[in-house]
C-alpha cells in the first residue's frame, strides 16, 4: 500500500524553488566556466535556448526522486546519497534530451560534465550550510551563554549527544573526557577529547565546570558507580543519557539528560527475552493477573500488554491500585482489551465467578502481604489467609476451570524463613507444589528478592529521610539484600511461565547482594550531599528480619536452564495429596494469636524458625 503524501508544505515548496534556481546556476556557470567567463555570441544562444529545458528535466527529476521528504536540518547520509543518485540521473538525461530534442544544437561536453558537479555542490552546499546554521554547530558546540559542561565518555552515545547540544541553549560543551589513549586530543563534532576521566577534577576547575554527562548508557554499573565518585570528589553534578536500549527502541532521545539514580549503579544487564515464544505464549489467550494494582503485579500487566493477549484481566483488591491501573491503560494501551475487576483473592465465590467468566489460560498469581515487620506482629493470621489460602483459592479454581498454567510470584524470604510472612509464602509454594498433577494445569513458582522502589521498599523510605534532613535509619551495619529492577523481575518472570512445564521453582540470578549501608550512602551521595549533612542511625532489626537473604533452602541445590538469569531450586519432594487439615485450618472462620499461627507454621514448614 502507498501512503498517502499530503499537501507541501512551504518549506518544501521553497527547497523546490532554491533547487530550479540552483539548475539554472549550474547550467549558466558550466557554460561561462567553459568559455573562461566570455561566452561568443552563438552559445549565448545555445543557452538560452536549452535552459528551460534543463530547469524542466532537473526539476522533474527532483521530484520523481523525492528530495523533498526531509528537513534540511536533519540532512544527512541517508539524503546525500538521494540527491547525488538525482543528480547522476540527469548528467545523462540531459544529453541525451538535448539529442533528441535539438539534433543540430552543439553544447561543450564540459558542459554536461560541469553542470551535475556544479548541481551536487550548490545544493548539497546549501543543505550543510543550512543544517550548520541550525545547529548553531559552526566552530562551537551549544550555546555561547550556555552552562558549561563535560561529556564523560567518547563513542556512539556521546556522538549522539553532541549532536544534540549542539542546538541546546542551555549547555555549552567544554570537552570530553574518555579512557581510551586513541581518543587522547581527538575532535569529536567540533569537541576535543581532553583526556582521561580521572582528569575530572583538574579540567572542571580549569573550565568551571558544574555539571558532567555520563554518556555510557551501556556500560556496567561498576564504571557508573567510579564516574558517580569521581563527580563527587570534584564537587561536579553528575548527570547521565538514558539507557542505550531505550535510545534504540525510540523511546527517548538522548537530549533527555537526567540525574543519576540509584538503579544506574545497582544496575544489571538487560534480560534477554524469548520474545517469539513469549509472543506465541501469550497470542490470542486470555491471561488472569492477581494483585495487579502492586508494584510487580503492574509491572507484569504492562509487560504482558506488549504481547497482543486476547484479554487482560486485572484482579485487585485496592480499589486506587485499581483506579490507577485503569487510567493508565486506557491511555498507554488503549488497543489492548482490559478488564478491571475488584475483589479478594480469598474470596472463593468472587474468584470462581471471575474465572467462569473469562476462563483465564494463562494466571500469574502475584497478590500478597509482603512488609516483614507489619505481617509479623498483630497480624500473622491475615498474612497466612492471604498469602497461602488465597493461593490455595486462586490455584484450585485455575485446575477447576482448566488453566493452562499458574506461575506464582515468591521471594526469597520464602527460604529457611525467619518470619511469618516468608513462612506464609513457603507455604504457598507448597500449595502450589501439591497441586501439581490434580489436573491439566501446570503449576510454576518464581522466586526472588527485593525490586527497586517497590511499595514499603527501603528506597523510598530513604528518600523521604533525605528529603526531611535525615537522619536515615539502617537497621544493621552489615544487613545485605539482593536487589534487581521492576521490570527486570517482571519479565523473567514471564520468561519462567513460559519455560516451566509443571512442578519447577524458578529461582532469579539476583547478582550480588548488596549492603543497605552502602546503599543509603549512594542515596546521600546522589541527593549532592555528604555524610556530614545527613546521618545514619542504626536502630536494629525489626522482629523477623534477617541479616542476610538467601534464595535455597537448606539441602537445596539447583539445575541450570537455558536462560542464564534462571535457575530450578531443586527442592524437597511434597505430597501431591490434598491436605484436609491444612485446609481445614486456613478456612476457620475464627482468628488466631500471632504465637498460635507460628506454631502451625513451624510444623508445615520445616524450614521455619522464628528469628
């Protein structure tokens, strides 16, 4: 199909007129470059006789070859290469037209071989010119009353990037620094490698230099972290480009600088998805997702958005959660058929009105009381309902009604548990374990740790700290969390409910866990401030918290799979037969004492021991 071209606009009407104007040159001067500037009298004639002509087949041919698409500003290779096929088309249309035209006229052959070269030059002249002035990118890079400021690194992002300061009014681009000796005293679009990074400090006292840009969106969090310091040292505000995956995907351009966060030095290395199977995984089915309002239940929706579902269903039990998800999607996805449903997991008639409904293939089960201390203390039997018989209500309704699979959301909390909450969890992986078999479902379980500003995170929590002044309270001096993204967790989640076949833990490579010191240290460090301006108090850890996580479970060891993110904990073997008693327990209608919950706990879930 060809799209349809709109009325010109004026600017393309003018370019036209600039280029018949530029024909007419070219033409005029081959023939007064031919004769040395004193034409006879004869080929006077000639030229104004061919003339029109010329200015008629350039023109045409100008047109045929669509010139006029672009914006001079933005001329580039892509363009040139446009402009110069036009131009060798008429160095042989035009003799040839003349030919046939005037059989008797005589026109110099340096004339047909000056007037395409004299063409190409005046207008691919004009455009460079034209786009330069734009740019302002003659002998200077961004505004003269601009900021100053240094680019720290020297390859393609950085490129980009002084591509587009170079019409910024509010930087100046002083240099760039890059640990590459080639690179050493190199012009970069007009900017000079000044040297190393480690000169950071030296060149912005020399420049006066405030701000430094980060341009490696693609490098490791490590190299982030060491720019991060060196801007701190030299009392210089680091800034950074957005990732290089979102810079190719077109989602942002890299003129949106931004400050630097705390996820660009915990940073990981992107997943890589199996996107043609999760495409046919989640194509034209219906998929259930619980817990949808939370901050991975969300994530999932979004991520699951992209894959072209038959229907999205959104269960949750906040109704502004809710709200919020509903506002989104219309906006961000609004081709995407979504249902919004309100409701408990725990509420079986609810869940099984849902799911006769809809009839889910696919259910990833993410609702969950996940805050350690609050579930620990005055609230231990509603965690337990939540957590493990709302999974029991979700997944047995998932086998009634013929799901294809039901991937549960975990954490690593769930292993050798210390509190209420990850003996909760452990006891919904168990459930789901047990169900294995019972009918055509297929039961997968993930497992991971925390995710960067999720709800009731530390994160937050010590933003808000640094925003009030501090001090910022860290319960230990050597506490350790493993640490990875929102959306990162979310689509290897997705990445698991497609792997699993039934029965599997899917535990996440989390890297290196990290200590929640050094992390309220980088917050501080990134808010401009030091340790001197905010405090670090220690106040001890709350009932049920661990110094360190871990995601096996004593005797657990575990199987590599083909995505090198996800591993199979191979776990403990767990009957598959229903327990009544368990059942009858978690559907009592009669509240229970903290200690009477944990006592039931430790003895469905070995790994238990009260912290």
């Amino acid at each position: 199909m060809i799209p349809r071209i709109g009325k010109p606009s004026t600017r393309s009407i003018l370019a036209f007129i600039h280029d018949l104007v530029a024909a007419f040159v070219a033409w005029g001067v081959a023939f007064l470059l031919r004769f040395n500037f004193e034409m006879p009298a004869d080929f006077q004639s000639t030229f104004y006789m061919t003339v029109g002509w010329v200015v008629l087949i350039d023109g045409a041919t100008f047109l045929s070859f669509r010139l006029y698409r672009g914006l001079w500003r933005y001329a580039s290779l892509h363009d040139l290469r446009n402009l110069l096929a036009a131009v060798g088309f008429v160095a042989l249309a035009i003799p040839t037209a003349m030919v046939l035209i005037y059989p008797g006229i005589i026109v110099p052959r340096s004339v047909y071989v000056l007037h395409p070269l004299l063409l190409a030059a005046i207008m691919g002249g004009s455009r460079l010119a034209y786009r330069g002035w734009k740019d302002r990118n003659i002998g200077r890079i961004g505004a003269f009353d601009g900021k100053p400021v240094l680019i720290l690194g020297a390859g393609d992002a950085a490129i980009m990037l002084l591509r587009e300061l170079a019409r910024s009014t509010e930087w100046r681009v002083v240099g760039l620094l890059d640990d590459d000796p080639a690179k050493a005293g190199r012009q970069i679009l007009g900017a000079v490698v000044l040297g190393r990074t480690d000169a950071l400090e030296e060149m912005a006292h020399r420049f006066g230099v405030s701000n430094a840009i980060i341009a490696m969106p693609s490098t490791s969090h490590q190299v982030r972290k060491r720019l991060v310091e060196l801007c701190q040292a030299a009392d210089v505000r680091p800034l950074t480009v957005p990732s290089f995956e979102d810079l190719m995907g077109g989602k942002v351009a890299v003129s949106q600088i931004r400050q630097v966060e705390l996820d660009d030095l915990l940073g990981r290395d992107p997943v890589k998805l199996d996107n043609a199977g999760l495409h046919r995984f989640f194509d034209d089915r219906t998929v259930l997702v619980t817990g949808a309002g939370g901050s991975i239940g969300s994530e999932l929706c979004r991520q699951i958005a992209k894959f072209a579902p038959s229907r999205l269903v959104l269960f949750e039990q906040s109704e502004f959660n809710l709200y919020q998800m509903e506002q989104e999607f219309h906006e961000v996805y609004p081709g995407v058929p979504v249902t919004f449903i309100m409701g408990d997991v725990k509420n079986q008639e609810r869940v099984d009105a849902v799911f006769k409904r809809f009839r889910p293939e696919l259910v990833f089960h993410a609702a969950a009381y996940k805050h350690v201390p609050l579930m620990e203390s005055g609230n231990a039997w509603e965690t337990v309902r939540n957590n493990v018989l709302g999974t029991r209500v979700v997944a047995s309704a998932a086998v009634r009604y013929g799901a294809d699979k039901f991937v549960m959301v975990s954490t690593d909390k769930a292993v050798n548990p210390t509190n209420v909450m990850g003996a909760s969890k452990r006891l919904a992986e168990i459930v789901c374990q047990r169900m294995q078999g019972s009918g055509s479902t297929r039961f997968v379980v993930v497992r991971f740790g925390n995710v960067l500003g999720s709800t009731g995170s530390v994160i937050p929590k010590f933003r808000k700290q640094i925003e009030a002044g501090g001090p910022i309270t860290v319960t230990h001096p050597d506490v350790t969390r493993y640490f990875m993204s929102i959306p990162e967790a979310a689509q290897l989640v997705l990445q698991a409910g497609l792997m699993g076949q039934g029965g599997e833990i899917f535990v996440l490579d989390m890297g290196e866990p990290v200590r929640i010191i050094d992390l309220a240290r980088d917050m501080v460090r990134l808010s401009g401030l030091t340790e001197e301006d905010i405090d670090i108090e220690f106040v001890g850890l709350r009932a049920g918290e661990k110094l360190f996580e871990e995601l096996l479970c004593d005797g657990e060891t575990t199987m590599a799979t083909p995505h090198p993110k996800l591993r199979i904990a191979k776990s403990r073997p767990v009957s598959s037969e229903c327990d009544g008693q368990l059942d009858a327990w978690l559907d009592s209608p009669d509240d229970k004492s903290d200690e009477a919950v944990r006592e039931i706990l430790r003895a469905r879930v070995p790994e238990y021991s009260v912290g």
